[in-house]
C-alpha cells in the first residue's frame, strides 16, 4: 500500500473542507493553518489554530506536509517565502501577489492580449477625476485588493458620486473601470499540473444578486469557450502555475449580434463557480487540484449531465425540503448563519434542461422562503 500524501493548506473554510473530501478518496491526509474555527478540522485533517506568520505553527505545516497550498489568496508575503523555501508550494507567491492586486491582474491581461474594460490607476483624488474624465461615467471604482462578494467597490453615475470618493474608501490605492452593459457573466475554470498540462471544465453561465453568486450553470456548449479556455491557459503559462484557477469574464453583444469576452478577474484557488463539479463533472475542481498539486496525473473534465450550482446564504433552509427534491444534493459547511454569509451550497443534476430548470426554481423558492422567515 502506497504512503498517504500529506497536504498542507493554508486556509481552513468551506473551500479547504471540500478539498479533504475530495482527498478522502485518494487517502490523502491534510493539515490546516487558520486562525479561526473552522469547517476543515472537523473533517479528514488536523487543524494547527494559529496565525498565518505564527512560526512555530509554520513549522509544525511544514514537517506534516509533502506539498502545500492555498484556500484563498490573502495570505501575507513572508509565509508563503518561507513556505515555498521548504516544500513545494503551489500555486506559486507571483500568482498570488498578481491575483490579489486587480491592477497588476489587470496589467497582466492587457500584456497578453487579453481585452478588458477602459481602465485607470487611482491613487489620489486627482487621479479619479483625470480618470473619469478618460474613461466617462458610470464607471465603478474598486480597491486594488481584499475586494470580494461586491464589497471594495463603488459605482459611480454622476460626478457627486466623484466628489470626496477616495477618501470615502479609505485613501487605499483603487483602480477605476469603465461600467461594462455586458449581458452576462462567465467563468472558466480550469486546472494545470506541475509538468504543464492544462484541462478546463464548461464555461459556467453565472448569476449574481447583492453582488454575491447566487447560482452557476456549466453550459455543455459555448461559442467563447475555447476563447475563455485559450486566456485563462495563456495566463497560467505564463504564471508557472500550478493548481486550479477560476478566470470570470463579462460577456458583450455587439451590435450585429456577435459575442465577445472582457477579462473580469482571476481566483488561484479553487472557486465557487465550480462547485457543481463535485457531482456534474467526471472530476472535480477539488480532486484536480489536489492531482496537480502533488504531481499526479489530471483527470478529465466533462460534464456528466445538466447541472447547476446555487449558494445558500445567511440562513440554511430546511434539510428534508432540499433532499425532497429530486436531483439535489446538499452541501452543508457547518457554519453559523449569518447575514450575507455563504453556508451551504445545493447542486442540482437533471436529464434535460427543462427538468434542471424546474428543480432550479424549486430550490430558489425553498432559498426565498428560508429568507423571509
């Protein structure tokens, strides 16, 4: 019998949870630095609670781990240094110094001939009215980074939305993008292994509401999927990466009808847009990340049947009223409810589209009535 692999994740919630249970299948064992309760520990791995920079507790990550990696990107520069100096780390600290300032993402894209928005540097109260000026209103402002789920931004429609704005989002470095009418919005997520190999799961149609991901829907054919497929490979070439990413582009319609991609942002991480990939997908997003990451071989990713993903926020509904239905498969993260808090999530596996549609708008109204209450 083969050694288990150890994995160090750096990260300890609902994405770090889904990875230990992807992991559980290859007999992989885990190690989780967080500095908070919770999901992970409870589930295949041993939690070390500590500080991201605590030193002994990167020690103790170390000596548990044949590989490392990440649950979100925020983590502070000198850990992941001393991380990747004693154990193969991916994805590697450019990726994640790139991904989490939307300025040098953003740089990134536009040296690879990747298109996006009008754009510009914000760093004064000056800077955003030469901007405006450039780009045009309505435009919207977000910080360079820690943005996520709609928070660090602000749309600007008219020039009193100018008036004071930097200061009013903390005189932190910001960027500027011109207001995108996209009809859409997509993700691409999509896997590469330490020697190279890239695979990409369907594009996934996504729907917001109050700037959170309500529900993805990996769409079997798409005429931007080798587009969406072809950035996101360029950008982890690129990057050395190693791991899944999420790549998140607005979808255009110009005028004769055609459509086009605008680069939106990257995630090197595993996403929530890819959760469906769990029971839709012939691998998941969570066990190729795992492959990757310790050099395995990648598995394929095509979608088994129609399917979709929707996120339970702030409060769970009833447990028995989800399983009801037919299809559903519910995923609950053992987290405290709480007001625009993801909790949960609920996949839903159909036959056709007609039948995955009616099961969407089954569990949408168990969500509706949950926040009513």
């Amino acid at each position: 019998m083969s050694q288990p692999f150890r994995f160090g994740i750096v990260g300890g919630g609902q994405l770090g949870r889904m990875l230990a249970q992807a992991g559980a299948a290859l007999n992989a064992r885990f190690t989780f630095l967080d500095p908070s309760d919770s999901p992970c520990g409870r589930v295949h791995g041993h939690h070390l609670c500590a500080d991201w920079q605590d030193d002994a507790a990167l020690t103790q990550l170390v000596a548990a781990s044949d590989a490392i990696t990440f649950e979100f990107e925020n983590v502070p520069a000198d850990a992941v240094a001393r991380l990747a100096a004693e154990r193969p780390t991916f994805p590697p600290a450019g990726a994640l110094d790139t991904a989490r300032d939307r300025w040098s993402e953003k740089s990134l894209f536009m040296r690879l001939g990747i298109e996006v928005p009008p754009l510009a540097l914000v760093d004064s109260q000056a800077d955003l009215e030469a901007g405006v000026a450039t780009i045009g209103l309505p435009a919207v402002l977000k910080t360079r980074t820690l943005g996520y789920d709609g928070k660090g931004q602000k749309v600007l429609r008219e020039m009193a939305d100018v008036a004071d704005t930097f200061a009013e989002l903390s005189s932190v470095p910001l960027i500027l993008e011109g207001f995108i009418a996209f009809d859409h919005e997509v993700s691409v997520i999509a896997v590469r292994g330490r020697d190279g190999e890239t695979r990409a799961w369907p594009l996934s149609r996504n729907e917001h509401r109050s700037g959170i991901l309500h529900c993805s829907t990996p769409l079997d054919s798409h005429g931007l999927q080798a587009e969406a497929e072809a950035a996101a490979f360029k950008v982890m070439h690129e990057l050395d990466y190693v791991g899944v990413m999420a790549f998140e582009f607005f979808v255009v319609k110009d005028a004769d009808g055609s459509e086009r991609l605008l680069a939106n942002e990257i995630a090197p991480r595993v996403h929530n847009s890819g959760h469906w990939s769990i029971e839709g997908a012939v691998t998941s997003q969570f066990e190729n990340h795992l492959r990757a990451v310790a050099g395995m071989p990648l598995g394929e990713t095509a979608l088994l049947t129609p399917c979709a993903m929707l996120n339970i926020i702030g409060r769970m509904p009833e447990r028995d009223a989800v399983l009801a239905i037919p299809g559903a498969r519910l995923h609950d993260y053992g987290k405290a409810p709480r007001a625009g808090r993801k909790i949960g999530h609920i996949t839903l596996l159909a036959a056709d589209k007609a039948s995955l549609d009616a099961r969407i708008a089954a569990v949408e109204a168990l969500l509706v009535n949950e926040l009513g209450k």
